[in-house]
C-alpha cells in the first residue's frame, strides 16, 4: 500500500476547505503534518493533486476525482467499523432459527414478533426443518437455535420446553364427533385419520401411536401428508379427522371442528427449544429471554 487512511482523510478535508490551516483545525492536526501527509500523497501516486499559491488552494482534475473516491472509502471504513462494533455488542447480527410445523403456526411467529421489535437491527433466518434434523443442524453449526418436539439430551447442546398443547381431534365440518365437548381415543379408533408422513411428522407420530397403543388400539390411517396445510385441506374436504397439538391459530370453527382428546394419561405434546452450549452469543442470549417471555403463555396449564 502507498498510502494509508490518514493521506485519504487530509486530502478530503483540504480537498472540502481549500484552506490548509482549516483543514488541518477540521483533523485535530497541525498544519504542517497535514502539509506533509498531502505531499506524501503525491509523491507515491506520482501525480498533482493540489494546486498551492500564497492566494489560493485549489484541486487538480486528478485530485478532484481522488478527493470523491477517498470520501467513499472512509465512509465504507466508518460504516464497517460502526457494523463490526454492533456485531460485537450483539445489536447486529443474523440468527439462524429452524422450526418445525408444531411451532411454526404460532409459537414461533410469536417470539420472533416480539424480538424484532425489540432488536430491529437483528435479522432472523427462519428454515423449516424436522426435529431430528434440526439436533443435527445445531450440532453442525448450521443454525443458532431451533424448536424441537419433544426433550432431547446431548452433551453439547442445551433445551428448554417453551410450549406444551394437548393433544386435539380436528374434525371436518359438521363431522357426527363435533356434537361432543371432548372424544376419546376409542372414538377415533375407527375414524379414517389424515396423519403427517413418518418422514416430516416423525415424533408427533409416535405419540399418537403411543396414545392409541395405551387405550389398546392402533390409528386407522386413510391418508398422509407432509405438511400442515396439506393435512388441513384434506380435513376440510371431508377425507378424515387429524390429531394435532393444540388448534392452529387459523384454524376456527365452522371451517374445522376442534376437540379435546381425553385420555387415561393426561396426553399433551412439548415443544423445546436447542442451542449449542458453546455458541451462546449475545443476540442468542436476547432471544432466549424473549422465548422465556413468550412461552410463559404457552406453558401454562
């Protein structure tokens, strides 16, 4: 390098002042330094920049150009330096979040509402990804935190439960169940349910399995489908009922029909947030009390 940022700046304030005793005031520099940075300027660019008489001060076309570029490059140099700072401070930065489509609807949308207010200047990624691969992605540093169904044990990573919903019929629209406040395992043993694939529902599958299995009975399975709104369409349009964890905020009556499951054991689903205990940063840290605010709602009994 030639130069340094010091060259840069005394050219932009001579450059602005055409004067060398105000520019050197505007720097917090003496006169003769900013004098000599000038020379030393063009004396490794080989090239006038500034016209200097007893009279006047004045730019060369050279110089004039030189004056523009340098104003934007301490500019970036100021921007960069304000940015790696806010980084450092945890005011700035990118969280990775991944989720799936139990905490996807409302649980997540909500703490990510309230910590962006809060934090504008932090961004949040948000990926849909399955339990399983979302302990993996954590492990690997592919994202910061993420929502998980159900505890989850490792010696590198640390969980809280942040929601808990009983387990819920979801019936179609003036569906013979409907007429009751609360139905049973026994009831919907016969019922054709519309379930997640084993694939993208892996966890919730088994629950309900094991709800079943604990009533003596096993789901009678019609249809799958990957995703929530696939499953919701088919309640809709009369295929079946599904079992869901709690009622999707956009989910309401008379469209679908939402009953609570009664069971010998009190059968609910928990949702828990992961994060690598190594990888505790300072935006990682604001987001964990935001959940822990959040969540108090949905643990609640």
């Amino acid at each position: 390098m030639k130069y340094d940022l010091k060259h840069l700046a005394a050219l932009v304030a001579v450059g602005d002042e055409l004067n060398f005793h105000r520019a050197a005031e505007k720097l917090g520099m003496a006169q003769p330094a900013v004098s000599r940075m000038i020379r030393e300027l063009e004396q490794r660019l080989g090239i006038k920049l500034i016209e200097r008489t007893t009279r006047r001060v004045s730019l060369t076309e050279s110089g004039s150009y030189l004056r523009e570029e340098a104003r934007a490059i301490l500019t970036r140099v100021e921007l960069s330096e304000r940015t790696a700072k806010s980084f450092a401070s945890g005011t700035k930065a990118i969280l990775r979040l991944a989720y799936m489509n139990l905490a996807g609807h409302a649980l997540v949308p909500d703490i990510v509402s309230g910590f962006r207010r809060d934090n504008p200047d932090i961004r949040c990624e948000m990926t849909y990804l399955t339990s399983p691969l979302q302990r993996d992605a954590v492990l690997k540093n592919e994202i910061d935190v993420g929502f998980i169904v159900g505890p989850f044990q490792s010696a590198e990573i640390d969980s809280k439960p942040v929601a808990r919903h009983p387990l819920v019929a979801l019936l179609p629209a003036e569906h013979p169940l409907g007429g009751k406040e609360v139905v049973t395992v026994r009831d919907l043993a016969d019922e054709p349910l519309v379930l997640g694939t084993t694939e993208e529902w892996p966890t919730l599958r088994q629950i309900i399995v094991n709800v079943f299995q604990s009533d003596g009975k096993m789901p009678t399975i019609a249809q799958e489908a990957s995703s929530l709104t696939g499953i919701l369409g088919l309640v809709t349009a009369g295929v079946g009922p599904t079992i869901f964890c709690g009622v999707p905020r956009f989910c309401s009556e008379p469209t679908i029909l939402a009953r609570r499951i009664a069971t010998e054991q009190h059968a609910y689903v928990e949702t828990h947030m992961i994060w690598k205990k190594n990888r505790l940063s300072i935006p990682l840290k604001r987001f964990i009390r935001k959940a822990d605010e959040v969540s108090a709602a949905y643990l609640a009994d």
